[in-house]
C-alpha cells in the first residue's frame, strides 16, 4: 500500500504542478492583455491630447478669422458710405450736364440773335 500511496503523492504533485503552471501561463497571458490594453490606454490618450491641442489651434483660427470678419465689415461699412457719396456726385454730375447743355443751347441761340443783330442792324 505505501506504493499506492506514493503513486497516489506523485500524481497529486504532477496534477499540482500542472495546475500550477496552468496557472502561470493564464496569469502571464491575462498580465500580458492588460499590458497591452494599458499600453492601448495611453496611445489613445496621447491621441486624445493631441487632438485637442489640434482643436485649440483650430479655435485660435476662428478667432482670428472673427476678427478679420468683422474688421472687413466695418471696412465694408466705410465703403458704403463712400459708395453713396459717389453715387451722390454722380447725379450731381448728371444733373450739372443736362445744364450745361441747356446753357450751351442758350447761348447759341442768344449769339445767333446777336449775329443777326450785327448782320440786320435796325433801321
């Protein structure tokens, strides 16, 4: 019997040796996934900073270009103003012709009367 006992204690070590490394490898591979999610982890988180440090220059661009916008429209503004005042000036011109031609035509009349004045003299 003490050789049954002996076979007994040899498979009880070689069975708490299995599980023993069983349990090893299921350990190392369960460290090794963590290790690689960790490792995952801070890839994304790195990603993640740099993202927003992209995002923050973006933010930076609008801003300028808000202010762009805005100085542009105040210049906008002033030239609406100017556009008016030309388009003032520009009827004034218009209406200066008009009687300019009207003066033309007075005084070719008037310098016809005189020429037939000159050429007929009264009597």
């Amino acid at each position: 019997m003490a050789a049954g006992k002996e076979e007994e204690v040899e498979v009880k070590d070689e069975l708490a040796e299995s599980l023993n490394d069983i349990f090893t490898s299921v350990s190392t591979m369960v460290k090794g996934e963590l290790e690689g999610t960790n490792h995952q982890m801070e890839i994304l988180e790195k990603m993640n900073l740099r993202t927003a440090e992209e995002y923050k220059v973006f933010g930076d661009v609008a801003s300028g270009l808000r202010v762009f916008v805005e100085h542009l429209k105040s210049k906008s503004a002033s030239f609406d103003e100017c556009v008016q005042q030309i388009d003032t000036i520009e009827r004034q011109v218009t209406e200066f012709e008009a009687l300019m031609s009207m003066l033309d035509k007075y005084v070719s009349l008037l310098e016809s009367k005189v020429q037939s004045v000159y050429q007929h003299p009264p009597s």
